[in-house]
C-alpha cells in the first residue's frame, strides 16, 4: 500500500457518544462537550483516526471515505485512478489473512465472484493483496437505500411488491449458485435498493460469500458479527453445522417474504439457542403472513432442507403469479366500479312539459327484494327523502300514489306521442303503396329486401 501523492485528510474526529462522569448522563454526542444537567466535563468516544484514508492500495485505488464496517473488514469509498471512477473496496482485516486456507478459499471464491454478471449482483472489479499484505476486492459502487431501511420507513409491504423484490432475489441467486457461490447471510441489511429510477424497486445483492467464507472455523454469535449468517435469516441445518447450500440461501428468501409482508420480525428472541429451537417449530406470526403467499413462505421455511425448492429458478412462476395477481387487483378497470346487484333501482319520470326532472322510487324490483320479496332494507335513502326517516322498504300506499302519480302525469304526454306515431305510421304505407304502384307501371323498381 503507497502513500498518496495528494494532501492527506485530516483524521476523523467523529463523536460517537459522550458520557458524564459526574451524574452518568449520556447528552447528544454534537454540542459542547459539558453536561446541561450538571456541568462536568464530558468523556466522548471516539473511533480511533483511520490511516488508510488518503492511502492507495495496490497503485490504483484511493481510499476517500468509510462506507462501512463488518466482521470481516471495512468497506470504503475509493476513486480508480487508472481509469477515473468511484468504487467500493473491502479491506479484509490482518487477521483472516494468516491461514493458508482461508488465503485459498477467498482467491477461489473472489475468482468465481468477478465473473457474476446478472443485473441484481454487484459487480467484482478485481481483488488482490496490498503493500501491507492485506487483501482487498473492488466492487461496483451502489448508491440507495438498504431493503431494511426501506420496510422500517414503509411497514409492510404490498404481497405483489415483496414478491416482486423476491423474484429479483431469486435471480441474483440462481446465477450465483450456478457458479457455485451460495451467498451465505442473505437479509435485509445485505440487499440495495437503488434510489434510480425511483419507484422501480431494482435492487442489488451484496457479499456474495466473499469474506464470509474464507475460514473454515467461523463459530456463530449475535454479537460480535463472526458469523457465516444473520441467526434469524440462517437455515436450522446451518445453525447446527451443516454446509450451507442453495436450500439455505432460499430458507433466508422465505424468512425475507414473510417478514416483507407482515411487517414483523418472523421470530423474535434473544438467545440463539431459543431462536434455533423455534425454528423448528414454525413462525409465531404465521397467521399475519397473506393467505396468498403463506404456502410459499411455509415451503421456504420448512425446516427439512430436501423440502425446499431445490433451485431458485423454480420459484419464479409461483412470484410471477402474486405479483400479475397484485398488479391485477390495484389496477383500475375500465369499465368503472362493479353494479351491485342488491343496490337500489331508481328511475326518473318523465315530468310535465316544463318541469324539472326529479328521481323518483318506483315499485320494488325483483332485483331489489330480499328473500321474502321485501325491499332491501339497507337501500340508501333517494334525493329529496327524509334524511331522518328510519331505513326499510317504501310504504306500500306510498309506492302507489307515486304509481298513480306519475301515470297521470305522462297520460297526455302518451296520448300525443301515439298520434304522431300513427301519423308517421301512415305516412310510411302511403309511401309503400307509391312505390308498388310506380313498380307496376314499369318505373323504378323497389328494392329487392322493400317486403
């Protein structure tokens, strides 16, 4: 590792947290170093100052800023200088480094991991040794948010929009797996969900098994992240020891769906003997997953591993069809609101020359009686009811003086409507009649469909 030829940044002086010696308070780590409630003399934390800010690794990258930090090493912001782009480079710490084994293991698996060239996995640039006799890997450089983030800030998620993220899981995972890479600690925290194009939900897969698998004596625990996965994304077969497999990466898929579209956390216990033994009994929250994806979650999660789908191609119809279901049930339809068949029936009657048309209850149809041949007793009053007046069927005298009502009133209208039609009607035969008459006496011939 050389030393850059620019100005070196100045040493990070983050706070990370401030305690009171004199009253054990613990006040916002900016502001002024003195306690508001007693006036001592804050102790602050601080990370001690990262020297590989402003170094180059390997000639090429220069170490801007810290993205992250992890069991294995840290992330960082670094800037190609051979051909003048931003990457992402994890410096795997000194410790995993010593062992023959695991120096093998992560050439391998880097090796493997550069040729990945599907959409949802983040791209390997290359991968080597410093100066310093570390070993780093250049990545692609995603920006957005972590899937973790996103389900905090929106709760639980739409079945077609979790599927839909998990369709792209299965993706990420299928090439993977074909090149004999299993991504070991597939979760939330692990998965990016890219800020463009907004809306889209285009995710990107990280850490394809890179560190996490370098030694063959990693040992699990919440604490500390020395963990080849997350325990409640972690198969129970994996948690006992076996190799971790295709079926374990599928295992965390179904652990993701579920808790995606409840919202929760599929079990929710602190010690990781009790959460591997709960494993084995199912999820608590299983009556919260949507019937719709809840088969699919138990298949997932099925602690037999030979139970689970084998591969995450075979996946792929079963989430195309939640997510053409959802898109199906939120889209509009055309033809408007579905007609209730128990609505009400109103009609507007024709009203005297000169009046204003007002709706009208006519008598009950068959489509509005109830399975005694009653009105509807729910039926919403019409305009110009009594708002007060209680909800039931329509008084029978009621519904025939408005019968009675409106017959008188269209009665006149009715006896002019008949005249002009017999006046048309007679106007059309004479026409008939010229015509014939026209055809005998060898004119014009009537047409061949006129009878």
């Amino acid at each position: 590792m050389t030393t850059s030829t620019g100005s070196t940044p100045e040493p990070q002086t983050v706070v990370a947290a401030r305690i009171c010696p004199g009253c054990d308070a613990e006040p916002p780590a900016t502001g002024a170093p003195i306690c508001p409630a007693c006036g001592s003399r804050l102790v602050e934390l601080r990370p001690p100052a990262d020297a590989l800010i402003g170094q180059v690794v390997d000639g090429r990258f220069e170490i801007r800023d810290r993205l992250g930090e992890g069991g294995m090493g840290t992330v960082y912001r670094a800037w190609q200088r051979s051909i003048g782009r931003e990457v992402a480079i994890k410096i795997i710490d000194h410790r995993h480094v010593r062992d023959a084994m695991a120096v093998r293991r992560f050439l391998r698996e880097a090796k493997l991991s550069s040729q990945l060239s599907q959409p949802n996995t983040v791209s390997v640039f290359d991968f080597g040794q410093a100066d310093d006799g570390r070993l780093f890997i250049a990545m692609e450089l995603i920006r957005g948010r972590t899937l973790a983030d996103v389900v905090k800030d929106a709760g639980r998620l739409p079945v077609a929009r979790a599927a839909r993220i998990a369709l792209q899981l299965c993706d990420a995972l299928e090439a993977a797996h074909g090149l004999h890479i299993v991504h070991r600690d597939l979760k939330p925290s692990n998965v990016i969900v890219l800020d463009d194009p907004p809306g889209r939900d285009l995710i990107k897969v990280l850490d394809f098994g890179l560190a996490k698998s370098m030694t063959e004596d990693e040992t699990e625990s919440t604490q500390t992240g020395f963990v080849v996965g997350t325990p409640r994304y972690m198969a129970p077969e994996v948690a006992l020891g076996a190799d971790p497999s295709p079926q374990s990466d599928l295992y965390a898929v179904g652990v993701m769906l579920g808790e995606l579209t409840t919202g929760k956390k599929m079990w929710d216990l602190t010690t990781f003997s009790a959460l591997v033994a709960a494993k084995n009994r199912g999820t608590p929250i299983r009556a919260e997953i949507p019937p719709s994806v809840r088969g699919l979650v138990d298949r997932l999660i099925d602690p037999e591993p030979a139970r689970r789908p084998a591969r995450a191609a075979e996946l792929r119809p079963l989430l195309q069809a939640l997510i053409d279901a959802g898109d199906a049930a939120d889209a509009p339809s055309p033809e408007g609101p579905p007609a209730q068949a128990t609505a009400p029936m109103r009609a507007v009657v024709p009203p005297p020359d000169g009046d204003t048309p007002r709706p009208r209850v006519t008598a009950p149809t068959v489509a509005q009686r109830g399975p005694r041949g009653d009105a509807e007793a729910d039926a919403p009053p019409t305009a110009g009811d009594d708002a007060d007046a209680p909800a039931g069927p329509a008084p029978v005298a009621a519904v025939t003086a408005s019968v009675v009502l409106t017959s008188e009133r269209t009665r006149a209208r009715r006896s002019r409507v008949t005249a002009i039609a017999l006046a048309v009607a007679g106007l059309a035969v004479a026409g008939g009649v010229a015509a014939i008459a026209l055809t005998r006496g060898g004119g014009v011939a009537a047409p061949a469909d006129a009878t």
